[in-house]
C-alpha cells in the first residue's frame, strides 16, 4: 500500500489547523540508516502510552494502557492504532480541547531498533510482514528500554500483547513507566508540558 494511502486514517481524525502534529506531508529522514521506534506518553482522557515502529515509510502504532515492562513475566495489552507518518516521532506537545486525543505527549523513549523476526526456516521475516502476520519480535536500543520485545496480536481479536523477551537485558526490580516518566527530549514530565504549551484553563 502506498504511503499516502496508509495515513489515510491519520489524516482524517485530525485538523492540522488545530493541532501541531505533524501533517505527515513534509516526511524528513524516510528509511535513513536503522529503523526507528518512539514511545510517546499521551495523557489524553485516559493516560497511555504510544508505541511505535518504524516500517515501510510509516510508523506502525499501538496504544498500550499501562506501558511497556522490563519483567518478561508481565503481559502487556496493545491496541492497534492508525498508522503515524515518520515525522511523529519527534512530536512532544499538547493536542488542543476538543481535537483528536486531546492532551499533553512527551517523548518517553526513542532510539534504532533492530528486526528479530524469523520464519521456521529462519529466514528474516521483514517488519511490515510481521505486523501483518500478527506476530514481530525486534531489539531495541532506546535510553530506557533495551533488549528484546515481542508483540503478538490474540487470537481471533483485534487486541495484542507486548512483552519483554528474557535476555541479559529483562529486569523484574526496574519499572521505567513509574519511575522515569519523563522526556527522554526535553526532560519534562507531561504535567510540564500541558503547564508550559496548553492554552490557559484549558480542559481535555
Ligand atoms: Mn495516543
């Protein structure tokens, strides 16, 4: 599919008028070097987290309610969302009152990611592929989270799960969604960035 016919849904849920997201039309560093991932903290009517990666083009999206664990023994649930144009991932700033997903985001963790996805054969299955199948598996390398993670939709539903792979790299004791909830960008929390970017009085 082409890519401007995946931001389709993206673009009819917002008014870039609006919102300061990125339009999606001005795409910058499409598929240079390693493929990306970005998780955002969206505190929207309710908080969650945006996980997204970086594929054919375009961000391939999930909103995960409690956020991503380093413990392979939590199970976390993620529901597909639209897919985001590449210029997302550097977005940090307040969706205005009444517009789509209304609210503060910060930038909670970014960085290169690699594809661990394999057939039974062992051959390399690419991403979009993956995503498509229902099941994909990728190292990252962000500032929070590193190792391998795996997301694989439930059977005969739209929902899926993201858990840590075990490797050197799970670690039951930390958890980064409460204890480090701020821009891995700017440093500030999502309370900072609605005080210093949203309208005065605003409400969500
Ligand atoms: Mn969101």
């Amino acid at each position: 599919m082409a890519e401007d016919q995946r931001l389709g849904r993206y673009g009819e849920k917002r008014d870039f008028r609006k919102s300061p997201e990125p339009s999606g039309r001005g795409r910058g560093s499409a598929g240079a070097g390693q493929p990306q991932f970005v998780i955002q903290l969206h505190d929207a009517r309710s908080r969650h987290f945006d996980f997204r990666l970086e594929a054919d083009g375009v961000l391939r999206s999930w909103a995960v309610p409690k956020g991503p664990s380093t413990d392979p023994k939590e199970k976390r649930l993620a529901t597909p969302t639209e897919d985001h144009p590449l210029d997302y991932q550097d977005f940090e700033g307040v969706i205005p009152g009444g517009e789509y997903g209304a609210g503060a985001v910060v930038v909670w963790d970014t960085g290169p990611y690699r594809n661990l996805t394999a057939s039974r054969d062992g051959e390399e299955v690419p991403v979009a592929e993956a995503v498509d199948r229902g099941h994909v598996k990728f190292w990252l390398e962000g500032h929070k989270l590193t190792g391998g993670y795996a997301l694989t939709r439930l059977q005969g539903r739209e929902d899926w799960l993201l858990v840590k792979l075990r490797d050197d790299k799970a670690d039951a004791r930390r958890n980064p969604v409460s204890t480090q909830p701020e821009s891995v960008r700017t440093g500030r929390t999502v309370e900072q960035v609605a005080a210093e970017e949203g309208e005065p009085g605003e409400t969500r």
